[in-house]
C-alpha cells in the first residue's frame, strides 16, 4: 500500500516533463528536489526519472549554475514569492529562473537511475551538463582552501537552520512589502518567521542587483552543500568510466575535496559551516555536519566520531536524523529546518552509513518507512512522536521511500522481499509506457 500511494503522489505531482514537490505550496520545479524524485521515479518510471533530470538541466545557464528554481509560466506570478518578477533572469532556453543554486546532488541522482535502468546514451547526454554544473562552482564560489561558498540560505536547502542565525543576524533587512503566501497553507508555528523572510529577501535582492556576480552579506561554507560536491566528483568519475571519458581528475577533486572538509570544518566529532568573511566555524548542532559521512574517503577516524555524533546527539536509533540537535536550545520540533526531521535529510545520512555501518543503516530505512506510515508523505516529520507537518503529498518524501523500499525493503532489512521486488516491478510494467523525454 505505502509503494502504491508513494507512486499516486509522484504522479499526482507529475507536470509533463518534471514533478513539483507539492502542489499548493510548491508549484514549480526545484533543483535537488527534482534530483531526489528522480532516484526515486528511476524504479517505477524510469524514462519519467531521465525526463526529471534533463528538464532541469534545460534551464542551465551558459556559466553552468543550475538555478534553484525553474518557473512554469502557466502559475500565476503571485502564486509564490520570490517569482520571475523579482528574479528578473531567464536561462539560455528562455526558462524564467531564479539566481541561485542548491545542493549539487545530481550526479548522483544521475547515476542512481542508471544504475535502476542503464542507459549509457542518457550518460553521455547528461554528463557535460553535469561537469559545467561543478566548474561553476569550482569558478565563482570556492575559497583559496578549496571549499565551496554558499550566497543565500536558501543555497544550502536547509533554509532557515539555526546554523545560519549569527551571519544572518548581520544582514539589514526592511519590510518585504508583499503578502506570504506559504501561511495560507502551512502554519506559521511550522514555517520561517517573518523576520527570517525579510532577510532572505534583501540578500537575494542585494545578489540579483549585482548580476548574480557577488556574494553580499551571508558567504557560508556549509558541510551538507560541500559533501554534496565532493560526492558528486566521485560519482562523476563513475559515470566518465562508463562513458569513456577520464575519471582521474574526478577523483582528484573528491579526495581533495574531502581533505579540505576534515581539514577546515571537521571539529568534535561533526562536521560545522564556516563563515567564509570572518574564517570562523559557525559551531552548530546542525545534521548537515552528518552529512559528510557519504564521502567515499572520509578518514575511518571521522566516520567513526560521526557515526557515535549522530547515535548520541542526534538519537540515530529512533529511526529519523532530526535536522538540528534536540540537546541545543535552539532544538523545535514543528518549524521548518529547525528540528524535524526530513526524509532526504534521513535518506543522505543512510547513503552515508550503508557500507559503514549497515546496522544503522537499517534503523533510518525503517524510520524513514515508519513515519510516512504514521503521517503520510509529509513535507518534514516530528522526531519523536513522526506527527507530519508541512506540506502533505510532498514529492521527495514519496520518492525516497520508493527508493528505501527498492533497496531494503519495507522493514529495513535488505535485501528487499520478493513481495516489494514485485510490487514495484508491477507499477513499473504499469507506469513505464507513455513516460516522454523532453528533447
């Protein structure tokens, strides 16, 4: 039943040639979002996950960035806010798009649907999109120590975390001047506070108003964002070794990568941002400091101290990674990036302990299970008590369970069972015909 209400909500989200996270609140496409339907379409719908990809990677900009949105001119302009108006941008393909990036997950949701479904045309095609997407990065954000700089909370995915208080604390923000229209459908007690909103909207503006060139108040070193780039440079070099391209300098620039994290962000046993200005580490008790655990070369003695970082701080056995520390003061439950837990947030933490410690591994496969059986597949979940909140049918929730399923089953335990294996191999024979790839 869950396999079959995960796929009623990707297609129910599904828009021709992308899937948006959620209808009411969310109802254009977004950048990691887009990649995490994505491995999650590639066991049921495979064509429907290339089609994902290569929709978002239609709106890339001619210096490789990937916009964290891409706007659907059919929604009214005063359906969301920031819309095309005040980013004032297209793409090359004419898209009207957002300035600013998000987590570099798409290689690996790139590989991911191979990988259910291989198609070394669709890696070839992808590729070079893939490369321009981390040479952007490489060209306009990273540091002389070799790390990548994020302009925007927003950049970071993990929105309005407590990490990101002391530097947002410096940005001079007035009143928006416009009306939320996230409160129409989500409750204020769950979402950023006015005042977060004020602030994010003067620094997008600030970095919109010098052509998307310079960073302004807030330049952050965030550990979820960095492991991000590092993981996809290792799996960059995968996808070049099937293509017949040279994977060495993508190994070179993930090993690099990872020392430069454990070198300037690694303390006390989790991984923490850095404010890019002062060269401070903004201690936190952020799970984007677990994250890191995906780097395929993370030093066994950092593993180890992460792995004890998310059992303790982070009560890893309950099943779901809480997005912030419930022993910090700043810990609540219900709001946003500010404790619940997210099934993405989870899900990337379970990449990272698969090999490493398959036992806990099995504890968030069958959290992550547990909750949307408890809440539905909601936008972010309760650590404690899996009560839901935020959106309900959110795309990556649905699309990550599939996944979960596909690889450990409904329990947790892998392999999965001959009945899942077959009920998604039949919702794959159902949904497969008549998925279009955008040209």
């Amino acid at each position: 039943m869950i396999l079959r209400d995960a796929v009623r909500v990707l297609v129910a989200n599904w828009d021709g040639s992308y899937t948006v996270p959620s209808r009411r609140l969310y109802p254009h496409q977004w950048s990691w979002d887009s990649a995490f339907i994505a491995i999650g379409n590639a066991h049921w719908a495979p064509r429907r996950a290339r089609a994902e990809l290569l929709s978002l990677f239609g709106a890339q900009w001619r210096d490789g960035r990937v916009p964290h949105i891409v706007f659907n001119p059919a929604v009214p302009e005063g359906a969301y806010f920031p819309g095309p108006e005040f980013w004032e941008v297209r793409a090359p393909s004419g898209s009207a798009t957002s300035g600013i990036v998000q987590p570099p997950v798409h290689a690996l949701a790139a590989w991911r649907v191979h990988l259910a479904d291989p198609d070394p045309a669709f890696l070839r095609r992808i590729y070079p999109k893939l490369v321009a997407q981390q040479e952007f990065l490489r060209t306009a954000r990273r540091s002389a120590e070799g790390l990548i700089s994020i302009v925007h909370p927003w950049e970071s995915g993990m929105d309005n975390s407590p990490a990101w208080d002391l530097p947002l604390a410096a940005v001079v923000a007035g009143p928006m001047g416009v009306t939320r229209r996230d409160l129409a459908h989500v409750s204020p007690d769950e979402r950023p506070t006015d005042r977060d909103y004020e602030r994010y909207t003067a620094l997008a503006r600030a970095y919109r108003d010098t052509g998307y060139r310079r960073a302004g108040a807030f330049e952050v070193e965030c550990p979820l964002f960095n492991a991000a780039y590092g993981v996809a440079e290792a799996t960059l070099a995968k996808i070049a070794a099937v293509i017949g391209a040279d994977p060495a300098p993508h190994e070179r620039e993930a090993a690099a990568t990872t020392a430069a994290m454990v070198e300037h962000l690694y303390d006390d046993g989790l991984f923490h941002a850095r404010d890019r200005r002062s060269g401070c580490l903004l201690r936190s008790g952020s799970a984007a400091g677990l994250v890191p655990l995906m780097l395929p070369d993370l030093p066994r003695e950092a593993a180890a101290a992460l792995v004890a970082t998310a059992l303790d701080r982070f009560e890893l056995k309950r099943g779901l990674i809480p997005s912030f520390a419930p022993d910090m003061p700043e810990f609540d439950p219900a709001r946003y990036w500010r404790g619940p837990s997210w099934i993405n947030l989870t899900w990337l933490v379970w990449q990272g302990l698969r090999e490493r410690r398959p036992d806990l591994a099995g504890l968030l496969a069958g959290g992550m299970v547990r909750a949307v059986a408890h809440a539905g597949f909601r936008e972010y979940f309760d650590p404690f008590t899996l009560q839901g909140h935020g959106c309900r049918d959110f795309s990556w929730s649905a699309a990550l369970v599939l996944d979960v399923a596909a690889q450990h089953g409904l329990d947790g335990v892998a392999p999965p069972g001959r009945q899942v294996a077959e009920e998604i191999r039949s919702l794959r024979e159902a949904h497969h015909v008549g998925d279009q790839v955008p040209a």
